[in-house]
C-alpha cells in the first residue's frame, strides 16, 4: 500500500480541513499527523527568540496510507487544491524506490 508523507505549513484549523478532506476520501485506510522529530532552532536562549520574523505558521507532518497507487494519485491532487485555496504550503515527500 502507498503512503505519502506531507508537511503542512499553516494553522491547527488548516491541518484540521485537510484532515477532514483526507478522511471522506474513498480508498484512505489510515490518516495521521505525525510528531515531527526535528528540534526546531529557536530556543529560549536564541537571540532571535520571540522576534516577529520567527513568528511563523506552524510546520506539520501528515502520513496517509492510501489502498492503490491511484487513490495515492488522487489524494495527493486533492490536497494540493485544497492548499491552494486555503494558501497553505503543502510539500510530498518522493519516497526512494
């Protein structure tokens, strides 16, 4: 089974819509948003802690397990129109054959 990896830049609410839109989609067999492993670079020591420039939409990792290539398809151009509308960037990650 196909899964694809996404990374959402945007608000809770917009990760939730896109949640939603991969939910009712037929053919999903597992959605779920990831922890995202990374330690991010601004601490509370940073010396550019709290300026306006670090104050960002936050990053999110979403994983779909899709039952066929072609539902993998059609999630995928799914959540790049629902991006598009709401102005959230979304990033697939390739997976290595």
């Amino acid at each position: 089974m196909p899964i694809l990896r996404m990374r959402l830049t945007g608000s809770d609410d917009d990760v939730r819509a896109i949640s939603n839109l991969l939910q009712s989609l037929d053919g999903i067999e597992h959605v779920e948003e990831v922890a995202d492993m990374m330690d991010r670079m601004d601490d509370a020591d940073s010396s550019s802690a709290g300026l306006s420039e670090s104050n960002g939409p936050d990053a999110h990792e979403i994983e779909v397990e899709a039952g066929n290539a072609a539902t993998a398809r059609k999630v995928r151009e799914a959540v790049e129109a629902l991006a598009f509308d709401m102005d959230v960037l979304v990033e697939f990650e390739e997976e290595e054959d």
